[in-house]
C-alpha cells in the first residue's frame, strides 16, 4: 500500500503515532516535502536519519521550500521504480522533481519544489537556497517526460499547488510565480485521478481531484 502525508519538518513524533506505525514492510509512504532530516548535520539529525533508514518501509519525500541542497546534492542519484531518485539510505529516497515513478502498478508524477516566502529574512547557503525552485529546463524535462507518459498519470504529488487552488483558497504567500502557473497549466492539460500537495499546513479536499495535506495520511488505491 501507498501512503502519503504532509510536511514533517524533521519532526521523528510523526513517525511513531498510530497511523504510521502500522506501514508494514512492503508499503512505501511518501512524504510531500519539507522533510527536515536532511538540515544541519547535527548529531541529534543524524540519530533520526539513522533511525528512519531502518525502518521496514520505503520512505520517500519530494523536496520542499526548506531543504538543504547542498546536503541533498552529496548524496548518488539512481534509478528508482523507473524514475531518478537521490538515495539516502537503507529504504530511505529523494524522489528527483519532475520524474515520473511506478510503484505498485501506479503511474506517479512527483514534482517537488517552491519558492519561500519569506526568502529575504534568510541567509544563502546557511537556510535558503536558489534551488528550492525548479528552473525552467526541469519543467521544459518534465514536460517531456509526460509527452513520453501520453499525459495520462495516476497520481500527481507536489509540494506547491497550481494557482488557481492559491487563488481560490487565498492561501498564497507571495505574488504568483511562474512555478505555481505551470502546475495550473499541468492541471488543466493533464490526465490523471488525483493530485495531492503539501506546503501549507492545510489537510482539506479542494475539489474532487486536489487535496491539501499535512498531517493527515492518505492511501492511493
């Protein structure tokens, strides 16, 4: 089984409560970016990082706003489910924005990425990072990927959402970005049952497609 959630922010308390502890070992989750265990190399980060790559089940996330490039470009990129994957450890994997994945027989889009809002009170190279936001040439890739998928996906998985859900919830943090307008343009032209987003701390269906999350767990059946 698929599972899905939000944000954790390198918070190991969401691990351990009843609706992750019963992932068993051939079920994957993944986690809809800003995973935090991946930040300042601390020992207390280390012991977490140590602890997940343990576990019985794959553990997936999509980069968020708050990530460390840097740490996360150290680590070897591979193919994984038919996608490109950053492999951390154990079961433990960054799935590269933009790929296309099959797990369990489903067609999974993941893309993750954003634009902080708050970017101009943080440090470069210290707590932000220019490439928080995908470019141009990994959408113009993506693009060519879904070309490649005849634009028929199972599930999309993105860490920002398209702008007109931002426009519609007034959940935007910051004028539009040429980001959120291409997820709206995916929205519209793709095929696909479901999208799912993190980033803003919100679990509420939108439509009958798009879903926000952020604590609650989801499945993909």
């Amino acid at each position: 089984m698929i599972y899905i959630t939000g944000d954790i922010h390198g918070d190991i308390t969401r691990f351990k409560e009843k609706n992750l502890r019963r992932l068993k070992r051939k079920d994957t989750l993944i986690i809809l970016g800003d995973f935090g265990f991946l930040w300042n190399n601390s020992k207390e980060e280390q012991k977490f990082l140590k602890w997940l790559t343990k576990q019985k089940y794959q553990l997936l996330f999509l980069d968020g706003c708050h990530e460390n490039f840097d740490m996360l470009g150290q680590y070897p990129i591979q193919v994984y489910c038919g996608g490109q994957a950053r492999h951390i450890g154990g079961n433990v994997y960054q799935l590269i924005r933009g790929n296309v994945f099959e797990i369990e027989g489903k067609k999974l889009l993941c893309v993750g990425g954003g634009e902080s809002h708050d970017k101009e009170d943080r440090d470069e190279g210290m707590n932000w990072w220019r490439a928080e936001l995908p470019s141009p040439e990994e959408l113009q890739q993506c693009d060519e990927r879904l070309q490649d998928a005849q634009s028929t996906i199972d599930y999309v998985l993105t860490h920002d959402a398209p702008s007109q859900i931002l426009e519609f919830t007034g959940w935007k943090q910051q004028d539009i970005n040429a980001f959120q307008l291409w997820l709206n343009r995916l929205s519209q032209e793709l095929n696909y049952k479901k999208w799912f987003f993190g980033r803003y701390h919100k679990d509420r269906q939108l439509t009958g497609k798009i879903t926000a999350v952020f604590c609650d767990v989801h499945t993909l059946e």
